[in-house]
C-alpha cells in the first residue's frame, strides 16, 4: 500500500520550487497525494477591515487558494498524480500539524523559504521548522 503523502502549499515561491521538485522525483512518490492550502486566519485579523467586508475578503482568500490548489493540481495531474484537494482556515503551522497527525499521513513534503536562516528559525520559526518538529510522521524539507 502506498504512503499517505501531505504537501502543504501557499502561494510562495518556495511552494511552487516544492511542487517542481516533487514533480521532477515523481518516479519516488506514490500516485497519489493530498495538498493542503490554509487560509491564514491571523493575517487576516491584521487588516484595518470593517466587519461588513470580512466576509468578503474571506471569500476572495478562500477563492484565491481553491485557484492555487487547482493551479498546483494542474501541474501534477499533468505528470500522472491524483490529488486529493484540502482548503481549511487556521493558524498555517497548527493547521499542518492537525491535519497531518489526525489523518494519519506517513509524510509530509514541505519546503523552507530561503533567506530565513537559523537564527530567524530560534527566535521566529518558521512553519516547516514547527511542522519538522510536531508531526508523528517523517517531513521531508525540499
């Protein structure tokens, strides 16, 4: 039986090197994988946004990452993968984490923005260095 596979993706460069890399090993993977994109409640607490346009500018975050899940989906299926399509709404490195561990994944591709270094990862951290250390199942930096 193949692994479960959990690739987390956003819309960065370092998500997109990711699925470039995932597709060029394709032969080391399994058909079949689940990509998860989470919606950053806290960013968007940030904004100055009055209540009566929250609900749209949740909508418009939630139809930006259905559109980078399809475009990402596109690109593996091109190669031969099935993709099993996740969209939630959290706290990008509590979410990974829940997912991965509840749903029993046996390894999670994820990559490391560039330029963060070691320091930044001990005072901030960083989403791959906190889902490096919480999940129950191998991680795989790329």
């Amino acid at each position: 039986m193949d692994p479960k596979i959990l690739i987390p993706v956003d819309d960065s460069l370092t998500a997109k090197k990711t699925i470039e890399a995932v597709i060029e090993q394709r032969k080391r993977f399994p058909r079949k994988i689940t990509l998860l994109y989470v919606i950053n409640q806290e960013q968007l607490a940030y904004r100055m946004i009055p209540d009566f346009q929250l609900d749209m500018v949740k909508q418009n975050a939630a139809k930006s990452g259905r559109n980078l899940l399809e475009k990402y989906n596109g690109m593996l299926q091109d190669v031969g993968f099935s993709c099993e399509l996740l969209l939630e709404t959290g706290e990008p490195r509590q979410t990974i984490i829940h997912i991965a561990n509840s749903r029993d994944f046996q390894l999670v591709v994820i990559g490391r923005h560039e330029g963060g270094g070691e320091i930044r990862d001990v005072l901030f951290g960083s989403v791959a260095n906190h889902v490096l250390h919480n999940v129950k199942c191998p991680v795989l930096l790329v």
